[in-house]
C-alpha cells in the first residue's frame, strides 16, 4: 500500500504544509541581534498549551506508523491465514486468461484490503484531524474523496502489480531490476500526469487572482526563471485549515500551487516567503531528482521481499496455499513485506525529503530575502510539526526541518544582512 500511496502523493511530497496560524507576534526584533536570542524568542511565542497540543499531534504520528506496519501484517494474515486468498483464487481461477485471473485478483485484493484497513484510516485521516481542529470536511466529503482514491488505486494499482507478476514469471531471480523499472515507467507517468488529471479530481486549481501579493510572487517567479502560467491558486481549504503550497508536475506540467488557506491566513510578506521555498524546488529540480533516490530504495526494497518472500514460502507456503513469487496468491505477503520494509527505510526517505527542503529553505531565504516573514510561518506549521524535537528525533521522524531549525536558518540569515535591504 504504500508503494501506491507513494504513486499518488508523490506529486504533493515536496508541498509546504502547516497549520492554522497561532498567536505570537508577526516579527521579533531584539535590539542587540544574537541568532540564538532571535530563535529563542519565536519559539517563545508559542504558549506551552499549544506546544503541548502540537508535540502530542505530532509524536502521535511516530506511533500511527509503527500501528500501520503492524495492521499491514495483519491485513496480510486474514489473507494467508483465514484463508480469503485461497477464496479469491478459486473464484479468478474460473477466469480463462492467466493475466486477467492476475489482474482481477489484484483489483479484488486492493479492494478488501481498503475495507480492512478502513477503520486505521478513519481514525487516521477523519477522526484525529478534527480532534486536532485541522480538518474541514463532513464525514460524507471525506469518504467521498476516499472512494475516488480507492477508484484510482484499483485502476492503476491493479495494472502496475499485473505488469510486475509478468516480471516476476518472465525474469525469474532477475524480476526486481525490471520491477523496478516498470515502477520507473509508472511513477514518471503519474508524476507528469499528477497535475494535469489526478488533482484536479480532487481540487479546482485556477490561475493566482490579480492582487499586489500576485504581482509580487510573479515577479519574483520570473527573476528566478519559472514562467508566470505554472503559478496555481488551489482550494485547499476544502479539506484542510493547514497552509501549504507545493510543487508538482514534471517537464510540460511542473507547476508551483500556492493554497488558499496560504493566501488568506498569511501577511504578503510570508507568502512571499513560502513561494522562494516552492521556487527552490522548482529552480532545484528536486523532483526527478527525488524520483532517481525513491528509484533506487524501491529496487533495494524489491530485493529484500523477493530475499524475504522465498524464505517465509518455504516454510509457511503450502499453509498459506502460496507457492511461490510467481504465484499471485501472495501478493498480500509480498505486500506486506514491502510495508515493513518501508517503515525501516522511513528515516532514509525522511533524510532525502528534508535534505531538499532545507535546500529549498536556504534557496527561498535568498530570493524573498524575508527571514522574520519566514520564520512566522515556520512557528504557524507548529500546530502541526513538533517545534523544537531532539536532534536524533529530527532525523528519523521529520520530513521537513523542524520550526526550530527553519526560525534558526533564517534568523542566521538575517545576522549576515542586517544592513541590507
Ligand atoms: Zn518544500
């Protein structure tokens, strides 16, 4: 599952996403200027009932992935174990074509797995995000937007696993080099048609309205060298009460999306702040650059279930009614083992996305030149992100860098151009 979750956000996983605003002063100007002092003084603008309610969010994600890899065994056992597998495979095996009986057991096992999982992701994506107060949306919208994912995740995850069976039976030992490249040609494909038709089934993007916050962004877009017609308004506000603005799209469709929520909650100053970030990573590449580092972990991941996979069919096979990695009937182990080992590899891809958002941060510091604008809305993602986490704990759990580095970063920032404007 998270393989496919990683098709659909990838588009998104460069995004800037943060909180409702919180109280605190708009800027923090001691007079003698010490970056620890300024640091000190933002994160101190954050009561210690909101840090509180901010850590518990946040530290309760740490837990939530360590449920989710433990429920994604258990889906995998009321497959194998309680015998639902070997019920879906007599009911494709009446199906005359091998690759179609490989294609309807995909959509089919896609399918219960979603109804099995429903009741982690309801707590996960409806219940906690409105017992934090950062959800907008009735039950109704949320389901309704589950079931077009679900939709999407059926169509496409179904071909993407009957095209990797076909590796699987024509390789041999050698399938994951060639898994990994049919994932290649789907993740390339769904990143570039992301924007164009995945998102907008969910959202309406249109261009920025004329506003002087418009002609502020556009000006700094062309100086940077991104075209004015890839900038996008999105509703964000629909679903969510968080900022955020992303990057996504790639060659044809990059396209930089700034949210509603953004526009309507943050001074000029800060959105201008946000958009050098969102530049970074256009400017940066950062996208087929991430695809190169998400390639690479998927084929070592792809390596480690068919290394796992033999090892558990031979002893359990013939209980399970697996009989080997060609046989589709274990897609739901071979899941599985994918899901746990990217909760092991988590710290790794946290470390490739947050080395590119820090990249983006310093890249966005430098053509807004706003580091007191900057450092207002990294202590606004705080409602969200843990503030100021312990170093280690940065680096495994976080995918962006915390408040506290980002207000650090700038604060750095703004030491060396005190007499410049
Ligand atoms: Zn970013």
């Amino acid at each position: 599952m998270r393989l496919l979750l990683i098709f659909l956000l990838l588009g998104f996983i460069t995004g800037w996403a943060a909180a409702q605003p919180v109280g605190g002063p708009a800027t923090v100007q001691p007079t003698a200027f010490n970056v620890e002092a300024a640091t000190q003084a933002y994160l101190d603008t954050l009561t210690p009932a909101q840090k509180a309610k901010s850590d518990a969010y946040f530290e309760g994600g740490y837990w939530l992935q360590l449920w989710g890899v433990l429920y994604a065994i258990g889906v995998a056992a009321v497959f194998l174990t309680l015998g639902l597998s070997r019920r879906l495979k007599v009911l494709v095996a009446r199906l005359r074509w091998p690759a179609l009986r490989t294609l309807v057991y995909a959509a089919l096992y896609l399918l219960l797995a979603w109804v099995l999982s429903f009741p982690l992701s309801v707590y996960e994506g409806y219940f906690r995000e409105h017992q934090y107060g950062l959800s907008n949306q009735s039950f109704g919208e949320w389901l309704g937007e589950g079931l077009k994912s679900l939709a999407l995740s059926v169509v496409f995850g179904s071909l993407v696993i009957l095209a990797l069976y076909a590796a699987v039976r024509r390789a041999g030992r050698s399938w994951w080099v060639w898994g990994t490249s049919i994932v290649m040609f789907f993740l390339v494909l769904s990143v570039f048609a992301g924007p164009v038709f995945i998102s907008p089934l969910f959202n309406k993007y249109v261009p920025l309205p004329a506003s002087p916050v418009r002609e502020a962004i556009l000006s700094m877009a062309r100086a940077n060298g991104v075209p004015a017609s890839n900038v996008y308004l999105v509703d964000a506000s629909k679903q969510s009460k968080r900022i955020s603005a992303n990057v996504s799209g790639l060659g044809s469709t990059i396209r930089i999306s700034l949210n509603d929520n953004l526009l309507h909650r943050c001074t000029p100053q800060e959105v201008q702040a946000v958009m050098g970030h969102e530049l970074g990573h256009y400017v940066l590449n950062h996208i087929p650059k991430m695809l190169v580092f998400f390639l690479l972990l998927i084929g070592l991941g792809f390596w480690l279930v068919d290394w796992a996979f033999r090892r558990l069919v031979a002893h359990f096979g013939p209980r399970w009614d697996v009989a080997d990695l060609a046989d589709v009937g274990g897609l739901p182990l071979a899941v599985a083992l994918f899901a746990v080992f990217s909760f092991l590899a988590t710290p790794v891809f946290n470390t490739i996305i947050r080395t590119n958002e820090q990249e983006a941060d310093v890249f966005g510091l430098n053509a807004a030149r706003e580091p007191d604008a900057f450092a207002a809305v990294a202590m606004k993602l705080s409602e969200y992100r843990k503030i100021n986490p312990a170093p280690l704990e940065e680096i495994l759990f976080f995918d962006h860098p915390s408040g506290h580095t980002r207000v650090y970063n700038a604060m750095r920032w703004k030491a060396e151009h005190l007499h410049e404007k």
